[in-house]
C-alpha cells in the first residue's frame, strides 16, 4: 500500500510541474467551482505551518511545498511485504516496467517484519494506531526531510483497512480456557510480542484476583528483552514473572551436542540419556535466568517433558534451578492438558507473590550506539558491537532527525546468544555487527539488523507440503 503510493508519488511529480500537481491534488468541484483540503491535506498543512483553510489563498510557495515532497528515490526505506517464505524476493529491482523514474534496488519481507504488524501490536487504541501510521517515515525529501505516510497521504486509508484488525480474537483451548490470539510479530526480526490491546482486555477479565499469561517469543536475548525494553514502556505492564521454557534436546545442543539439521536424522545423542551434555548445557540456561533477573522479574523454569527424557537427567536441571534460587517445574501439557501444567501455575502463582522492582535495560536518552552495546551486553560477557558504512550513516541520519530517542529492536538470530547461528552455549568476547538500521517511527522504535539474519526466510530442502494431500471425497491430510 505505502509501497504503491510512494512510487505513484516519485512518477507523478516527475511528470508535472508544482501548480499540475496542486490542481489535481485539489481539483475544483465542477458544481461550485471551489477547491477543497480533505482532512488529511489539512495534517500535512498543520505540518508545513500553513494556518490556511482556502486552498486557493495559499501562496505559491505554499502551494508548492504543499503539493511537492521531493522523495529521494534512493533513501526509501519502506518495503513491501508477503505472507509467505521466498528467498528469491531478498533483493529485487522496481520500476523495471516504468521509464526509469522510479526505478532502485529494493527487497520483499515477510509480513511479520512489518512495522504495520508492529504498530498494531503496540497501539493503545485505534486512535493511537491512526497517529502511529501517520508517524510511519517512508524515505526522505532531497533537502534530508523526513517524508512520512502522512506526507503521501495514505494513513487514514491504512487505518481504514485496520479498523477491525485491532479488535483481538477471542478463541479458546481444548479444554474450553479462553484465549486471545492477536498480531504476530516474529521476535527474531521484529518485537516477538502479542498485543497490547490484547493483555489489557485479558487483565480486565481476569480481574484484580486473575492472571494473565502473555509471550515474549524465542529466549530472554530477544524476546524478552524487547518485551521489556518496548512492549512495556508503551503499555505501562511489566511482567511480574518469566516462565523460561527449555527442552533436554535444547539443553543438550547446547551444552556440546552435535548439530542438527533439517531434513536430516536427528543424532543418537539427543534421543539417549547423557546427564553430562545436559550438566554443561545448564550454563545456558542460567544466563537466561541471570537475563529475567536484569530486570527485575521473578524467572521460573519449566521443563518440556520428552519421550526420551530421562530421571536423572531432569534431576541434573533440577539441582542447576536451585543453585540459581530459582523454581523448576517439569511440564507436560502438549499431551496431558493442563493437568501438565498444574505444578507449573502453582509455582508460578507463588513467583507473582513475590515484590519485584521492575528496571530498564537502557535510558531512552542515551545515544543510539549506547543503547545497542546495552542489548549485546545481555548477550554475553565482552561483547564488542561494530558497524557497517550503511549502518553509520542511518545512525548519523536519524540522530539528525531526532528519532535517536527510542528503544532499539535487534534483529538477530534465535538460533544462539551471539548473531553466530552455530555458536551454541555461552559464547563469550565475541563481535556483533550492525548491517542496517530503520527507523520504525510509527512503531516508535530503531530496528537494528545484527549479522546475517534475514528478513525473508526461505523454504527449507522438503517442506511441509510433501506431506500434505486431499483424497477423492475432498479430505485433507498432512496439516498436522
């Protein structure tokens, strides 16, 4: 959508001179004569400083600064985006079809990259969501301006479709528990965390004595960090307690395991008892509690209970939880129902009882480098943060623009603590680096993308339609 209108916006005012372009902007109507601002004209005049209601009493300069944005073609940041896996559309070339005027290197994200995904899990209200995408910055003006969905005039409309998209659905599990299932930001790559809207109608229904579960996506180095560091600087809620869920198999990879591949066997080591990579993998887990403990919350851990975990090695994770003071619970709620979980939400009722003084990683005031060294921190002792040319240059252009004063959104893989995918463990005195930076105003964050994580996955060696098929009467198999 923005997309579409930044082009049309660059092709047009290529082709037309300031006063064409103020004429179709603001058309007379062919019954009075008279020309109009629509309410949207009306926010980018209050902008401009322009205090005029009659279109035809602005000045010519006026006019032309109303009428004209611009764009540089090459500082458009904004991107479109699709809801499927396509490694192909990383890097892509627009306009080829065009007479050049627009034409640049751009890319495609998947959808949940989005800032409009962001943006309606962080709004208050559909106020708030309206003023948001208005904020949304989509490149910038030849003279280093700021050009904002606002400017393209678009934002109302965006909100339009949005309109009922803010409203969380209301669903509920096996055994009739309601649930709200709402935004779906990946925490890799964009904030991890469902919306606002969502936890405080949940914390309305379940009222003064009730609790609410809410999820922070992947580990404590990302999803939680940005549930504190965003999410909760814009809905006021922080987490009284953070239930961190592991596995044996996660545990063991990494506490020395063997790599495991998709579409390959998974190796014997993960499937056989062995205490000892379980005892080395604990250190992994306790930085993850040390990470809840950063910010002020009570950490439980719960164990997903495998066919193949064994007592002794559940024991090895038990004595690793109470070193660190810390409750440990062994769940099996993927095939008892809550019943697997009954010990968990007993222990996790105690942890909420517990006083806590909720903290910040980082001050919004700091510098846009201060803040992101404060993210590496808490992925290790002795990380150094370093940055590409593209990376200093955002840098240098959003501190001008004075959108340096907002929490940072890291994009990083989840596979480890480090922006190395095969660095299992605690990696320590380790480099991270910054390849890009966005400003997502609207979802009022910098988004900074560390190593080599993708914004576009692509299908791995045999996805999951092989297994899927529909029989003669029209019954489809394999979804599951």
């Amino acid at each position: 959508w923005y997309q579409r209108r930044v082009h049309g916006r660059i092709y047009h005012e290529s082709k037309q001179t300031d006063k064409q372009l103020f004429n179709r902007l603001c058309p007379k109507n062919k019954a009075t004569g008279k020309r109009t601002f629509t309410p949207i004209m009306k926010r980018r005049l209050k902008k401009l400083g322009i205090d005029k209601e009659d279109p035809d009493t602005l000045s010519q300069e006026e006019k032309s600064r109303f009428a004209r944005l611009d764009i540089d073609n090459s500082t458009v940041t904004w991107r479109r985006v699709i809801d499927m896996n396509d490694r192909t559309v990383r890097g892509i070339t627009l306009g080829v079809g065009s007479d050049g005027a627009d034409n640049r290197e751009s890319a495609i994200d998947i959808a949940v990259a989005s800032e409009v995904m962001a943006i309606l899990a962080l709004s208050n209200d559909i106020e708030d969501m309206r003023e948001r995408f208005g904020r949304i910055v989509v490149a910038q003006s030849k003279s280093g301006e700021a050009i904002t969905a606002e400017d393209i005039g678009c934002a109302g409309a965006m909100t339009a479709i949005m309109r009922d998209a803010i409203k969380p659905s209301l669903m509920q599990t096996l055994e009739g528990t309601p649930v709200f299932v709402h935004a779906g930001p990946f925490a890799n790559i964009a904030h991890g965390a469902s919306s606002i809207t969502a936890d405080r109608i949940a914390l309305r229904l379940a009222g003064k004595d009730g609790w609410v579960f809410t999820e922070g996506g992947f580990g404590s180095d990302i999803g939680l960090e940005k549930f504190c560091n965003i999410k909760t600087r814009y809905s006021g809620l922080h987490p009284d307690a953070a239930v961190i869920v592991g596995t044996m198999r996660s545990l063991k990879m990494h506490g020395g395991g063997p790599p495991v591949s998709p579409g390959k066997p998974i190796p014997a080591e993960y499937s056989q008892p062995n205490p000892e990579l379980v005892r080395n993998g604990c250190a992994h887990l306790k930085h993850h509690i040390k990470n809840v403990q950063r910010y002020g919350a009570v950490a439980v851990v719960a164990l997903n209970k495998g066919l193949h975990d064994s007592d002794e090695e559940i024991e090895v994770v038990r004595q690793a939880c109470a070193e660190e003071g810390i409750e440990f619970s062994v769940v099996s709620c993927w095939g008892d129902g809550s019943a697997g979980a009954a010990d968990l939400c007993e222990k996790l009722i105690k942890a909420t009882e517990q006083p806590t003084e909720f903290e910040f990683l980082y001050d919004l005031e700091l510098p846009i480098k201060d803040k992101i060294q404060a993210v590496a921190d808490s992925y290790g002792p002795g990380v150094t943060v370093e940055y590409s040319e593209l990376a200093e240059r955002r840098i240098a252009d959003y501190t001008r623009l004075g959108f340096d004063k907002r929490p940072i959104c890291a994009a990083k893989t989840q596979w480890s603590l480090s922006c190395d995918p095969s660095a299992k463990g605690t990696p320590s005195n380790f480099s991270v680096t910054v390849k890009d930076l966005r400003a997502s105003v609207g979802a009022a964050f910098l988004v900074a993308q560390l190593g080599d994580v993708m914004l576009m996955p692509g299908l791995p060696t045999r996805p999951s339609f092989f297994d899927i098929d529909v029989d003669a009467e029209g019954n489809i198999s394999g979804l599951f």
